[in-house]
C-alpha cells in the first residue's frame, strides 16, 4: 500500500505540472480531474497511516529541539556532550528520511532514546557539579550566625530534599558554581566569618560565678569566674568576646586556665577577649579577691525644728555584682527609719548588738553601675528656740521687728545641724533681714517668704552649748505703697490690679510708667529726622535692593519701614524711632558690603546661566558665545567704582538670556522633556511586562515549543535597559542612549511575542486537527476525547497554550488510532470532491518540495509542526 500510495502521489503532481501548461481548457479540466482520482487513490490508502505518523513526528522533532538546547546548555557550563551531540546527529538524519513507510513504533522509540540522552546531559552535569552539596552544606552552617550573601538565596530556590536541585538548577550549575567559590572564599578570608565566629561562640557562651563568703559593702571577698564556648564553625578567628555580666576587675594576671588576650569591665561588663580555633572549645578560669560593693562617697545632714531632727546618711556605691548586704548604724532611739537604693524604697530590718544598732537590708543593683543610698532617721525634741526683748515699730507703710533668741540643746546630734524658725507676717512684703550669732561671725542665715510666713534657716555645729543671737527684719504694706504711685501715675490697668490684690504687679507697672512719661518727651523729633535719611539711603541703594542676593536685605527693611509707620501712627514714637534705626542698620550693611553682594549676584547668575546652558543643542552657540563675553565684562567690572554700571550689565544679561530661552522654547527645545517622555515610556512599559514575562517563562519551562529567547537573555536584556534609562549624561547624547534603550525595549517586546504566537498558532492548529478528526473517532471514546478538547480549548482561551498543546495532541492521537481501525472503503468514498481532493494533492505537492529544500532545525522544526 505505501510503494502503491506513492505511485499515486507522484501521478498527481506531474498531471497538476501538466494543467499548468494546458493551452485549452478542456485539456486542463482532464488533466485536473484525473490528478483528483490519483490523489483521491493516494487517499483512501494512506490517510490512517500518514495522520498517525504526522503525530509522531510532530513529538519527535519537539524532543530533538529539547535535546539541542540540552546539549547547547551542557556545553556552556562545561559538561562533555559529544555522545548526545551523535544522537542529535541521527535524529535529524532520521528526521530527514521519514516518510510514509517509516514505521510508528520505531519513531517512538527513538523519541525515547533522545529522552534518554537529555537525561544523560544533565545526569553527567550532576556528577560534575557534585561538589556543590558539600558546598552548600558548608555555606549554610555560617548562615545561623551571619547573613549570608543575597546571591547564595537566589539559588535556593532550585534545593530540594537538602540538595542544591541538579536538575531544577541545571542552566545555572556553572553560576552557582562560581558564586559557591566567591562566597565561601569570603567566609573563609574576610570579615562575614570572623563576625560568625565572633556570634557563634558569644551565643554558645556560658559562666559560673562562685563566691567564698557573703557580699557585704566594703568588705573583700573570694570570686571564681568559670567561662566556656564552643566554636562549630570550620574557620577561626584570632579574637572573640565572651561577655559576662557584672564589672569585677579582673586582669590578664588573674587568669587561672586558659587563653586569654585581654579582659576588660566596663558599662556593667566583663568583656574576655581569646582567640577561636575550627571546631574548638573554649574553656577559661578566673580566681581573684575582689570588692563586691564599695563606698565612694558619705556625707550626712542634720535639719531640725524644735520638735525633730531629721539625719540624711547619702552613700554612693560602687557596685561589681547583683546584690550585697549592708550593715548601717544608727542612733538607739531613732523613729521614722527608711532606706532607698536609687530612689526606690528598700526592705530594712533593725538589729542591735554589742557594736550598737544597725539597719540591715540586701541591696539589689545594676551591675557595674552606681548605686545611691539613703538612710534616714528622726530623734525628737533635739532643742528649745526662744524669743526674747521683742520690739515692733511702724513708720508710713513700713515696719520693722527687733528680737534676740537663745538656742538650747536637748540632745547630742554630732555634724552639723540645720535649724528653721517661722514668723507670721500677714500680707506684708519683707523688705530687709539680719541675722547674727553671739560668738559666732561666719554663721549666716537665709529667709525667705512662703505664704503668710517669714521662714529662715541656719546651720550650726552641734558641740552641746547654749547659743544666743539677734534676729531683725522689716516690711512694707503693699497696698499704701500701690495707692501712693497711683496718684501720680496710674491708669486703668493699674487701678485694677490693685483692686484684685495684686500690688506687687500694680507697684512695678506704676514704676515703669513714671520712666515711660519722663523720656516720652524726646523721640518724636528724633523719629522724624531719622525717617527723612532713610528716605534718602533708600534711594540711593534702590538697584542694590533690587538684586536676588539682596532679598533678605529688602524683606528686612520694608519689614521695619512697616513696624516704624504703626508706631508713629499710635503715638508711640519710642518704637518708631528704634524700627527706623534698625531698617538704617540693613542699609548701612548693605552699603558695606556692596562689592560682596554683586560678587554673590553674579555668581548665582551665571550658575544658572551655565545650567541653561548645559541643556542647549549647537546651533546656539553664537548666541551662547555672546552672552559669556557679556559675563567677561561683568566679571571685569565687578569691584570697581562703578556700580550703577555693574547692576545695567546684569540687566542686560538677563535681557539676553531671556530672549534666547524663549527662542530655544519657540525652537521645540527642552530636550529634557524629550528625554524624561522617553524614560516614562519605557519605564512603565517594563512595569507593565510582568505579565508577558510570567506567561513566557511559565511557557519556556514547558519545553512544549522552541523558543529563541531564554529566561537568562531576557533579565540580561532587561537589566541593560534599565542602565541605560539611568544613564547621566545630558543633552543629545542622552537622548541617543534613551533612543538606544527605546529600541532594545521594543525589540525584546517583538521577540517575546514572536515566540508566544508561535506557541499559540502551534496550539491553535494542533485543536483544529483534533476536532476535525474526533467524529471518526471510536464511538465509545468520543465522549472521553470530546471533553478533553473542551478542555485544551479552555486552557488555550486562558493563556496555558503548552497544556492546551499536550492535550490537544493527546486527543489526536487517540482519535487517530480510532480512526483508523474503523475507517472503511465507504467512509473514505465521503471524503471526495474535487475541491478537497486538490486541497489534499497541493498540500502534499508543498510538503514533498519544502523536503527537498530545508535542512532540519529548530526553527524548520517548529514551523513544520
């Protein structure tokens, strides 16, 4: 049948040659139709067998191309692939020679044998590139201490099951390769893993602290300080810190086992510095005397009023540990006892023994830090304060008190003790206080007003003997002296405050009013006067004023030229005459500085100049060379006596650049709008191209289709866009590099679409052959096959064109096998007409030429199928 179907094939091409040359019509119609009965022969003997080895072959030359990029990829990362490149050889041979008689199982097979070789690749990739597991494995030990490079994450996305993932990794084997070296060389010599070392033996650090007896404040004791580490890491470091809390003053010298480089306590730390071997453990011992708690500073007050004394005791500490006892003494007949550590209340307890009586308590402290504590205890009735030889005397809203007292002992306070006395005084205002002590010059006492009540406190040493002394003070009745000042110069707000009470604040209002009405005489002339200068310095200084240098100089003046006016209109020319004075200042620094300013103007000037200037093409360069010989004769000019002619220049340059700015606009310049239009463009179409991206990739790892471009291509392409969008340069040969990018961005965007709507038309002619030969299926499967189409034709509508792909070919071969075992002489009869049977001849005429022409590819291969 096959020897017989080619015979009929070859009849029918050479009579469709013949129609071609017929001169008459009839002639042509006979030659035609008996093409038709050949190709309609041709047909019914070969249709079953060719539809199946169309399907086989479409799968094969699918395989071939994986294959191909198999053995290029292997190549690339340095795999030996000259047996699998063989294959490749026979496969397109086999590819070259197939025909009708080829038999089906044979073609299969082979498929199966370039499957064999694609494994074969990436199995002798696995083998080369073993090492990368223990690779791996070493890299990840140091990730629990340090982070590890971005780069080492950007491949764990291949590992599986503790693996690097051979085959998921396999185009990137070479890479990781490479990046495994750099990272561990890293590890291995730089900073990362003497920082992991450095974490890994503080995090696996531990201590023990053993005291010899109990910590007590200011009493030395025995310390032991057991520390130890482990280093898990396979590289060392020659220093590492084991911290341990507390600052216990410990040396090199007080080592008892072990290594040690340095110790150092500070901030509440002990800080041990010792070298770290691979792998190792680290064990060292400390044995010292040491002070746990110690005092640094002690004083004690003593205040007092005749009915307690009340004794401060302030200690500050020193402290080396956690905690410590102390053991402070206090008088037997104390009351009110309290104790704080660093203003916090501590638990006490009293206790008495031979040595006297004491406030014990445990002290907790932050370590290495400084402890304040203070005691505090009361003894009653500590001395009697009398007066006596009182005397009062009062003179217009003034008076004054007169008295000695005597100072009397009741118990023994050692130190010295503060003593405070009260005496009533009403409303009264204190005006004056003397204090002396009989025999006692230097003793100096301070008083003050608190409420209604003269207080006054001294300090005396406490040696047990009677004192005496004098006491003197006076005061004045607010409200006599308030009504007396607002006689003379009161106004409303004057008379209220002392109508509330408030005579302190009427008394100083009343005084400053009396200064306001003496001088208030004097500064209306002056204001005047000095109104009428400014006048004139303005003007003259009008086109220093004028410059952008000078702005804050003019918001200064016109600021106080207001300020001067509203004073003058209320009145008050006291203000005035100072703004007008300050606005004159602005001006005569002005003046000063002139030379400066036109310095500052010019250079502010020509600054932009040269900005705008950056941004011109060319053909503007008369213009531009015009305007920078105008800033010559400026720059010339500037300092010298003519200023007025230095301010006409500016003016004029600015006239110039005006103009050719304006020009440049007219011109359609502003390249940098050019420039950032294109860079949007670009921009957000590569934001918008995750999509496509994600179809593509998704696609490309199906290996369904031949794509030329690869996933690596494409962020290397991309990444090149993305540089050139950033690129610094200005002007036109911005706009070159940005047109540049524009143009790689477009053409990445035809390639990815060439290569999905390759796909796409595979898949849509591949659902086209499946239904049309479904119906000639076997009946029992035509339900089964009939959904799966439904189903390729939904995950084609959705974008999954491989899936759709294999499905698809799945429902064709199997609807092929059905077809041909129940394809009978009747139904092939159906298949006639002479329409369709040239459509048949022609399309087997084109595939017999394409034959003797191409040479097998990838890209023949996938429009092949």
């Amino acid at each position: 049948n096959f020897a017989l179907a080619n015979e009929k094939y070859e009849t029918a091409g050479s009579l469709i040659e013949k129609s071609k040359g017929a001169a008459a019509r009839g002639e042509r119609y006979e030659a035609l139709l008996n093409a038709y009965y050949a190709a309609k022969e041709g047909v019914d003997l070969l249709k079953p067998q060719g539809i199946y080895l169309q399907i086989l072959k479409d799968k094969f030359a699918v395989k071939a191309n994986e294959l191909k990029e198999t053995i290029e990829t292997g190549e690339s990362i340095g795999v030996d692939v000259s047996p699998e490149r063989k294959e490749l050889e026979g496969a397109y041979i086999l590819m070259d020679r197939m025909n009708l008689e080829t038999d089906g199982t044979f073609i299969a097979l082979q498929e199966k044998y370039l499957q064999e070789a694609i494994n074969s690749v990436k199995h002798r990739a696995e083998i080369t590139y073993s090492h990368l597991d223990g690779d791996r494995e070493y890299i990840l030990r140091f990730g629990n201490y340090t982070a590890l490079p971005l780069e080492f994450y950007s491949y764990e996305q291949f590992a599986k099951n503790g693996s690097v993932g051979f085959i998921a990794a396999f185009e990137q084997l070479k890479e990781m390769d490479s990046a495994y070296k750099n990272i561990i060389f890293s590890l291995q010599h730089g900073s990362a893993g003497k920082s992991a070392v450095a974490a890994a033996v503080q995090e696996n650090a531990r201590y023990l602290i053993v005291w010899d007896g109990e910590r007590v404040l200011d009493k030395p004791v025995g310390l032991g300080l057991w520390v130890e580490s482990y280093n898990p890491l396979p590289v060392g470091a020659d220093e590492v810190v084991l911290e341990v809390p507390g600052e216990f003053g410990l040396l090199k010298g007080d080592v008892a086992m072990g290594e040690v480089d340095k110790v150092v306590s500070f901030e509440g730390k002990t800080k041990i510095y010792a070298r770290a071997k691979p792998e190792s453990k680290i064990e060292i011992a400390f044995e010292k005397k040491i002070i746990p708690a110690e005092t640094i500073a002690d004083g004690e007050t003593v205040s007092a009023d005749k009915y307690s004394a009340r004794i401060e005791r302030e200690l500050a500490v020193e402290s080396r540990v956690g905690s410590y006892w102390v053991y402070l003494p206090i008088d037997g007949g104390s009351i009110d006892v309290s104790l704080e550590c660093n203003n916090k209340n501590v638990p006490y307890a009293i206790a008495a023994n031979s040595g006297g009586t004491f406030t014990v308590a445990n002290i907790t402290s932050a370590l290495g830090g400084r402890d304040k504590l203070l005691l505090g205890y009361a003894l009653p009735e500590p001395y009697a304060f009398a007066r006596y030889n009182y005397s009062v005397n009062s003179s217009n809203y003034y008076t004054t008190v007169n008295y000695d007292f005597s100072l009397v002992f009741k118990r023994q306070l050692g130190g010295r003790i503060v003593i405070t006395e009260y005496e009533p005084i009403g409303a009264a205002k204190l005006e004056t206080f003397a204090f002396e002590m009989d025999g006692k010059p230097g003793i100096v006492a301070k008083a003050s007003v608190q409420g209604s009540r003269l207080v006054f406190t001294f300090e005396v040493g406490n040696p047990g003997e009677n004192l005496t002394g004098k006491v003197s003070y006076s005061v004045s009745d607010p409200r006599a002296q308030a009504e007396y000042l607002q006689l003379l110069y009161g106004n409303a707000e004057s008379r209220t405050l002392i109508d509330s009470g408030d005579y302190a604040g009427a008394v100083s209002l009343l005084m400053n009013l009396r200064k306001e009405r003496i001088a208030e005489g004097n500064y209306q002339g002056q204001y005047e006067t000095g109104r009428a200068r400014l006048a004139n310095d303005t003007e003259a200084l009008a086109g220093l004023l004028a410059l952008q240098s000078a702005v804050g100089d003019s918001d200064k003046l016109e600021r106080y030229e207001a300020l001067a006016e509203s004073g003058a209109a209320r009145g008050d020319y006291k203000s005035a005459l100072s703004d007008v004075r300050k606005a004159q200042g602005v001006l005569y620094d002005l003046k000063a500085q002139e030379s400066k300013v036109l310095r500052e103007e010019y250079k502010t000037l020509f600054r932009g100049y040269n900005v705008f200037k950056g941004t011109l093409p060319a053909r503007y360069s008369n213009e531009t060379a015009g305007i920078d010989g105008m800033f010559g004769r400026l720059q010339a000019g500037i300092g010298g006596a003519d200023v007025n002619g230095s301010l006409g220049m500016m003016g004029e340059i600015r006239t110039a650049i005006d103009a050719l700015n304006q020009t440049y606009i007219e011109d359609g310049g502003r390249i940098g709008i050019e420039a950032e239009a294109i860079r949007k463009e670009v921009g957000e179409g590569l934001a918008n191209l995750s999509a496509t991206l994600e179809a593509y990739n998704r696609e490309y790892n199906k290996k369904a289709y031949p794509f030329v471009l690869t996933p690596t291509e494409i962020r290397k392409r991309i990444g090149e866009i993305t540089e050139a969008l950033k690129t610094g340069e200005r002007g036109a040969p911005a706009i070159d590099k940005l047109d540049g990018a524009r143009e790689e961005y477009f053409g990445l965007v035809a390639g990815l679409g060439d290569d999905l709507d390759g796909l796409k038309n595979l898949t849509s002619r591949t659902i086209g052959k499946a239904e049309s030969i479904l119906p000639s299926a076997d009946k029992a499967k035509q339900e089964k096959l009939s959904s799966a189409l439904e189903a390729a034709k939904r995950l084609y509508s959705d974008g999954y064109y491989s899936d759709a792909l294999a499905k698809a070919q799945g429902v064709y071969s199997e609807a092929a096998v059905g077809y041909r075992s129940n394809l009978k002489e009747s139904d092939l009869m159906l298949l006639g007409g002479l329409t369709a049977a040239l459509g048949v001849v022609l399309a087997y005429y084109y595939w017999k030429e394409r034959k003797k022409s191409a040479k097998p590819g990838a890209r023949e291969l996938r429009k092949e199928g």
